[in-house]
C-alpha cells in the first residue's frame, strides 16, 4: 500500500510540473515572437533568430539555433521563402517533434512575379514578398496561425490561448482605427524606400511608393540608378527616403544631399530601433516618424 501511494505520488508530482511548464517556442523574427508572447503569456516562453536591427534575408546558420530549435516545441516561420534558413536551423536541431508553424498562411500576397525568377531579376521572391506584417490587418493573420499553432502543441492551455488572442485582437482593432487617423495626412505621400519592404505598409496607409534605392532587389546602389532617383526626388518635389536601420547611408546620403530630401530611418521590423519593442510599437513608431519627416501633425 505504502509503495502504491508513493508511486501515486510521484506521478501526481510528474502531473503537475507538466502542467506548469512553458510552452517553448522558436520564432524566426521579432515580429512572430512579441505576437506569441502577447497571446501565450505567462505560458510559453518565447526567442527569436532575427530582429529588426538585421536583414533577415541574409541569416548566418549558427549551431547555438540549433541547439535553441532542439529544445523548442513550436517552430514559428515567415514562410514566403524569407526565412528560407529556418529549415536548415530545423533540421540541424534533429528535433523531429517541433511543431512548424507557417504564418503566411491566409494572406494575401503581394508581388508575385509573373513567368520564370532568375538571379537577373535580384532577390526576388518567387513566392511574392515576404513583408506582410508591415500591414497590421495581416497581423491577425499571423496571430490566429499562431493560436492554432500553440493549441495544437498544449491543447491543455487551449482556453488561455485563446484568451490572449481575443485580448490580441481587441487591442489590433482599437489601434487600427488611431493609426489611421494618425495616417489620414501621409494619404497619397509619394516616397522613396531603400528596398521593396514596403508594399503592405503602402496598401494599409496610402502612401505611394514611387522608387527604390536599389535597382533592383538585393543589389546594391549604382552610380546611374543613383542618379535617376536623384532626378525622380527633384521633378516629384518628394521629401522622404525611407531607409531600413541595416542598410548603409552612403547612398541615401548622397541623394539627400542632391535633392534636399529628408532620410528616415523606417525599421521594418520589432526591435530595429528604440521604441520599436513591440509590435503594436513599431506601428506607431512607423507612423510618428513619417508625419514628422512630412510635416504633418496627424
């Protein structure tokens, strides 16, 4: 009897530090993982690959994510072939039980080039740009992918899940009509961007992005190109260059210069600069820098 109710004991004890173990998950941005954070609270912990100080393009497969992704339960990914290295950390983790959790699913994409992508064309992704959650509507895309991805992997928790999504779009929902009260001024702004990040934004916002730094995606500045923007910014009367915090100054620098145009720095994603920590932040960040580079006082 003694050693029954020991053994009961013991598996009692084994119950109940399940129970109130975390949830660990994997994002591949910044952006996946302050959503996950906001929705799974105190019951998932939460790290990420890249935030929006780096060019999440271009990510360096180091062993210690490996070792990171071995020990997660939930993989989150961008999808739309940006965070292409995230099967490489998966796989080299020879975590065979991660739950993968592909948050483009539902979005409209924008960008998808028509016939055959070859290296000509630049970066260019043959599944349509990746940048969907510079528009805060996707953002509840990405977000109930992400509830179904942690109920799947803790179906236990599924009523705190779905909580924190609830609490996620109530707060969406009331941001979304300030910014765009706050972006009724930058409707029909004409800017310049570094990198073709930007259409979602555009799409959400109204504002018009008529060029880009780069003559075409991931190659850098030529001297001709340069000098065609600088051409575009003085017969357009346009003020802003918006450049992503990874990129160089050099040729945004020069235009400016040339034109009297103003360079803005616009991160693309959380944590690319201060006051950015969150995602709701980035928005409003985002938002603040373009009326105060405009002129415009929403």
């Amino acid at each position: 009897m003694k050693k029954i109710f020991v053994i009961l004991m013991l598996m009692l004890g084994f119950i109940a530090r399940s129970a109130l173990a975390e949830l660990k998950v994997v994002a591949s941005t910044s952006d996946l993982a302050s959503i996950a954070k906001y929705i799974g609270g105190d019951k998932i912990s939460v790290k990420y690959i890249v935030d929006g100080r780096s060019d999440a393009h271009f990510v360096e497969v180091l062993p210690n994510y490996m070792v990171m992704v071995s020990r997660a339960d939930v993989y989150l990914k961008v999808g739309l072939g940006l965070d292409f290295w995230a099967q490489l950390i998966i796989d080299g983790s020879r975590n065979s039980k991660i739950q993968i959790v592909d948050c483009s699913q539902g979005i409209e994409v924008l960008g998808k080039p028509s016939g055959q992508v070859n290296a000509s064309m630049g970066d260019v992704h043959a599944e349509g740009n990746p940048h969907y959650q510079l528009d805060p509507a996707d953002g509840l895309i990405m977000a109930r992918n992400i509830e179904a991805g942690l109920v799947e992997a803790d179906p236990a928790n599924t009523a705190a899940y779905e909580a924190g999504l609830k609490s996620f779009e109530d707060q969406l929902n009331s941001k979304l009509a300030q910014w765009q009260k706050e972006a009724e001024p930058l409707k029909g702004l004409q800017i310049i961007t570094f990198h073709e990040s930007w259409p979602y934004f555009s799409r959400a916002f109204g504002i018009e992005i008529v060029g880009f730094i780069e003559p075409k995606p991931g190659i850098e500045p030529t001297a001709s190109h340069t000098a065609e923007i600088i051409d575009m910014i003085k017969i357009r009367g346009i003020k802003i260059i918006g450049k992503e915090p990874y990129f160089s100054n050099k040729a945004p620098n020069v235009i400016a210069r040339e034109t009297g145009a103003r360079v803005v720095d616009l991160p693309q994603m959380v944590g690319g600069s201060p006051g950015t920590d969150t995602y709701f932040a980035l928005f409003d960040t985002l938002l603040a820098r373009l009326n105060a580079a405009a002129g415009s006082n929403p």
